[in-house]
C-alpha cells in the first residue's frame, strides 16, 4: 500500500498493516459467521474465543507469570489514575508516587484526593524531567502502601532503565507508552497497566496486569464496576467490553509475535530510534535533545532546532514529505518523533533523511 504515510504521532498511533489488513477483510463477515465482530454478543461463542485469545496471547507475549491476572478495562490509562488510588490506599499508609513529568502529574493528581495517605518521594522538576531516576535513589518508607511511576514519559521522552527493587512494597508503573517493546522483570512489580492507543491497539481500554494478591488486598467498599475484583471475578466481561479495541489487540499481537514477539520488538525499538539519535548527536549541536542521554526514550525521541521559527518550519515541511505528527506536545514544544512497535524503520530512516536534507537547506 502506497498511499499509507508515516504516522509518528504519540497516539493514537500507527497499527501494523497485516493487522490492519486482516480487519478489513473479515469486517463484514467474521469468519463466516454472516456478521461483524463488532454485532456479536459479547456472551456468544465468536466473541469469547476472540476475548480469551487476546488475553492469552498478551499473556504469552510478556511472559506474565500465574501469579498476575490480566484485565481489561474500559477507560484507558486515565481511568487506571483513579481506580488505583481507589483501590489500595489504606489508613495509616502512604501511597507514593515517583514524578517523572507530565503523566506522571496526572497519576499524582489523583493521589492527592487522598490528603493524608499519599506522597512524592522523587522529583526531576527542578531539571524538567530530564532523567529517570537510577535505582538506588527509590526508598520506599516502611508506611508505604505502593509506589507508582510512569516508566516511559511520552511527552518528556525519558524511558526507565533500572528497575527499581522495592521489596515488599508493591511496585505500580504506567507502561502505556513502552508496554510490549521489552521484557519484564515480574518479580520487582506488582502491576503495570497501560492504555491501548500506543503499542497494543486502537483507543478505549486499558490492559491491567496485575498480583492476585494485590486484588485480593484492595479496598472491597467501592462502587463495583470501580474494583478490580469486580473485573477479575467477570474475566473482564462484567458490562460490554470494547469489543473492537480487544479484537485489534489479538490482530496486533498476532503480528507481534510473527516479528519475533517482544525480543524482536526490542531490537526494533533499538534501531529506529538509534537511527534518530545518531542523526542528532552528528549534526554539531543543531539538532539537540534535552534529555539525559541514559534516559533517553526508544519509543517518543524529542528535539529541538535552533529557533521555534525553524521548528515550525521542519514541521510544516515534513508534514508535506509525508512525515505526519512530529510536532512536540504543547506543553514542551520542539519536535517529537514517536516511534511505537508498528512504525516501519524505514519511516525512521526516511526521517533521518529528511533532517539532514533540512538541515543543509536552512542550517
Ligand atoms: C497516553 C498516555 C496516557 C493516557 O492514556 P488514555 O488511554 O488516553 O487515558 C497515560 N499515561 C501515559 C504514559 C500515556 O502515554
């Protein structure tokens, strides 16, 4: 397909075309059933095996041990801001939250509902989110109910190397924007949740991995469709799922693993956005990226040209080429590549390529 561009926005993202492909062909009539996949009852047989394929193959992509339940909830990340909080703040503990910049914010900000019982135990404010923090700077207290982080900032573009090792104090991260593009280390988390929109399907749900024991502990008194236990108890069909969204997961996951599953993904990750990087660390300071170099993000590369007045330009101009959704989130201006699972490396190098044209033209 020619006519298809580069779609570098932060999300909604690009999908993988076979994904995209297979939708449209089974779209009218799935799998000679006479009807969409998206008339089907939620209840029948066409719909359950879509639903339990897709929490499986999420399982085996990840490698999500027994201990942990998959959930799937409508709301995406946003939601999962609330529901957290909700869920595990106890009296007496002190929910903590590590703020790495603008979604991290957000979490917090739900957090705070809670007066008493939450707190920030690290800050990069005063560097503009330029780095994660390394491990050793995370010491949970011993009240602490959880600690939450957001391991990939999508509009700062700074990516958690270190995990940190919190040991029994429960380890919460927004994935939402790296999920899938490296392996876990299960053993230092508790749950990871992440909106879909990025690297695992179309909007309007999130996936939830969460410790049984995390559930099993939570707050009981909430408002049912508010409590994970609610969800677990339904395997995720309590009301009517995003029937849709859950079946371009399956699709997308089923491309995932034909690339090589989330190894593979990996090693794409690296190389789009080593192509990015190269291109600016080698253009004498013209191209510049704001962030620590150790945190830099493999999935939302950010940077800046020598004045907003060029910015403005590149942007315009690599638009036109066919290079959609590089302008930087409002709130930190500059440019943003966002390069999640599906984009193409040759849409990195054809970026690169246009960056050093550009620069020669203007530089
Ligand atoms: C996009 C994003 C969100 C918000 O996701 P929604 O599904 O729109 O609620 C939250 N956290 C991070 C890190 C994100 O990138």
């Amino acid at each position: 397909m020619t006519d298809r561009i580069f779609n570098f926005s932060a999300g909604p993202c690009t999908l993988p075309l076979p994904a995209l492909e297979k939708a449209k062909e089974e779209f009218i009539n799935f799998r000679g059933t006479g009807m969409s996949i998206i008339e089907h009852s939620h209840r029948g047989k066409a719909y359950d095996a879509v639903h339990l394929t897709a929490i499986a193959s999420l399982r085996e992509a990840l490698s999500v041990p027994e201990e942990f339940d998959i959930l799937l909830l409508h709301g995406g990340a946003t939601m999962q801001f609330v529901m957290v909080p909700m869920n595990f703040h106890k009296k007496g503990m002190v929910m903590e939250y590590v703020n790495t910049g603008a979604w991290a914010k957000k979490a917090i900000a739900e957090g705070k509902r809670y007066p008493d019982e939450h707190r920030v135990i690290w800050t990069n404010e005063e560097e503009k989110f330029t780095r994660m923090p390394k491990a050793s700077e995370i010491k949970p207290g011993s009240d602490a109910a959880f600690v939450h982080f957001c391991s990939n900032e999508t509009i700062g573009g700074i990516e958690l190397q270190e995990f940190p090792d919190c040991g029994n104090v429960p380890v919460i991260m927004d994935m939402s924007s790296h999920i899938l593009s490296r392996p876990l280390p299960w053993d230092k988390l508790s749950m990871v949740y992440a909106g879909t929109q990025k690297n695992l399907g179309p909007a309007g749900m999130a996936v939830v991995i969460i410790r049984k024991s995390m559930i099993a502990a939570a707050n009981a008194d909430l408002p049912a469709f508010l409590s994970y236990g609610t969800h677990q108890k339904e395997n995720s069909l309590y009301n009517t799922p995003p029937v849709f969204t859950i079946y371009m997961m399956k699709l997308t996951l089923d491309w995932v693993k034909e690339m090589g599953g989330v190894a593979g993904m990996s090693a794409l990750a690296d190389q789009r956005s080593g192509i990015i990087y190269r291109t600016i660390d080698q253009s004498d300071g013209w191209y510049r990226c704001p962030v620590n170099k150790e945190c830099r993000s493999r999935m939302n590369v950010v940077w800046r040209l020598p004045s907003e007045d060029l910015e403005k330009k590149f942007i315009a101009e690599a638009t036109a080429a066919g290079f959609d959704g590089l302008k930087g989130h409002r709130s930190v201006g500059g440019c943003r590549a966002s390069m999640y699972n599906a984009m193409p490396v040759a849409g990195a190098e054809g970026l690169a390529q246009f960056m050093l044209d550009f620069k020669k033209k203007n530089g």
